[in-house]
C-alpha cells in the first residue's frame, strides 16, 4: 500500500495547493490512501464540515486534527450527527484520541482501500501541550483493539523528543508514525529497524512567507510587545509538506518514506 500523508493543511493557500497538486501527485507516486492532517484548514483555526467534505471530494480519504480541533464549534454539532452511523463523513475527521473519552469524535478510523485494510491513530503530544492522557499507554490500548495490520499514527506533538519517543515504542506496531503541529518539516525520515516509518514533521501545507501559516508582521509584533491579537493567515509562498509511505499489505510494514515538498 502506498500512502500519502499531507501535513497540516493551513487555511485558503494550504487548501489551494491540495487542490492544485494533489491529483498529479496521487497519480505520479502511485498512491492509494491519502491522510491530512486538517487542524488549521479553516483560516488557520480548526476545521468546518463544509471545508472537511471540499477535502475528502478532492481525493483525501481521512483527516486527523491536533489541538485546533475545536476552534470551530460546529465540528462537535457535526460528530453529534454522525451518530454512530460508520458510513458519515463526520466518522473521517478524526480528533486525538488520548483527549477525555467523554467528548465527542473519535480518534480511531478503520477503513479498506484498494481491498486493503488500513487504521488511522490520531494522539496529541503532553509535552509542553495539554495534559492529556497518556499518549503510549493510549497507544497500547487502541492496538489491542485494531485489526488492520497497514496503521498509520499522526503524533501531533510539540516536543521532537517526545515524538522520538513514541516512534521507538511503537516501533514494529504500526506501519508509520508521523509527527505534525510544529508545521516546520524535519529531515529525518527513515524506516526504523522494526518497520514503523517514522518523522519527526511532515511540515505544514500552507504559505510559508508567514510565521508557522499567521502573517510575519503579526507574528514578530507579538514577540515585540506581548499584547493580544486576532492571527489571519499569510498568503504567500504556498507549499505541500508531505510524506509518501509505501507498506507490506499483508505485514503492514514499512518499505520506505520520503518526505515531498511542493511550491
Ligand atoms: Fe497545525
Ligand atoms: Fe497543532
């Protein structure tokens, strides 16, 4: 199996671009599943079900989130209408899954593609983040759980070491485990020696002539004199972070990763 996986899509620009390359880089790597992560996609602050169903209509097959997830409220009026059905598009925007198990969403997605069962894990980072649950105990439970032999974990976390960490311990457990949120891509993709792809970011889809996707004036007026402001998303310099794994289907391991970038 050969995936794709898009890192933080961040608003207008980081949607264009998808909507621009993804068809030709789908076709050109041979890919069958597509991820993103979709955290910022709504102008840089969370996610909307009208922006989540443009990207699934442009070929992606399920979106993780990271601590944005809810900065749009409708997202949660859109979980409660899932209702437990598998088959709505709302069950495809995944939320991490070591958040308060009582809110809405889930963190977990089984699906098949090209007859090929695949899982998706979305966990969030605690080191200077959120003191959510423990994301590798979290692990652990949800693999207890999982069928699929192809699992793809996006670690949306802060800190690289925790994001090593986590690789390490689930190192022959998943097919890939990728970081996002810090939206800067790092160059140290490789398979490790159990067969889980590993990166510590895939980088961010979105305008890099901007501060991590928000306008650089903004962002450097900010360190300047600390007071609070509304962020609007920088336009210029527009690029697709992205990685391309490809896996064993039947053992679920990783053959490879190599990391894209796109202007
Ligand atoms: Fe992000
Ligand atoms: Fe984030």
């Amino acid at each position: 199996m050969r995936i794709l996986f898009i890192g933080d899509i961040f608003g207008r620009p980081g949607r264009t671009i998808v909507r621009d390359k993804l068809k030709d880089l789908v076709r050109e790597h041979h890919i069958d599943l597509v991820l993103a992560n979709g955290e910022n996609s709504a102008a840089g602050f969370g996610i909307t079900p009208a922006i989540a169903e443009d990207l699934f209509d442009l070929g992606i097959d399920v979106l993780t989130t990271g601590n944005h997830v809810w900065d749009k409220r409708e997202l949660l009026a859109y979980y409660a209408s899932a209702n437990g059905d598998l088959h709505s598009p709302a069950r495809r925007i995944l939320r991490p899954a070591n958040y308060a198990p009582d809110l809405p969403g889930w963190g977990v997605y089984e699906g098949k593609k090209n007859d090929v069962p695949y899982a998706v894990i979305n966990l969030q980072g605690r080191v200077f983040m959120a003191s959510n649950d423990d994301p590798f105990r979290k692990a652990d439970d949800i693999l207890k759980q999982v069928k699929a032999k192809n699992i793809l974990v996006d670690l949306h976390a802060e800190a690289t070491s925790e994001k090593v960490a986590l690789g390490w311990y689930l190192d022959g457990r998943v097919t890939a485990l990728v970081g996002t949120h810090t939206h800067i891509p790092t160059a140290d993709e490789r398979v490790l020696p159990g067969g889980t792809a590993y990166i510590t970011d895939v980088g961010m889809t979105g305008p890099f002539e901007g501060v991590i996707g928000v306008k650089k004036e903004m962002i450097i007026d900010r360190f300047l004199h600390n007071l609070p402001m509304r962020f609007e998303p920088a336009t210029g310099d527009p690029r697709l972070c992205a990685v391309v794994i490809e896996s064993d289907d039947a053992t679920g391991r990783a053959r490879s990763i190599a990391r894209v970038m796109l202007k």
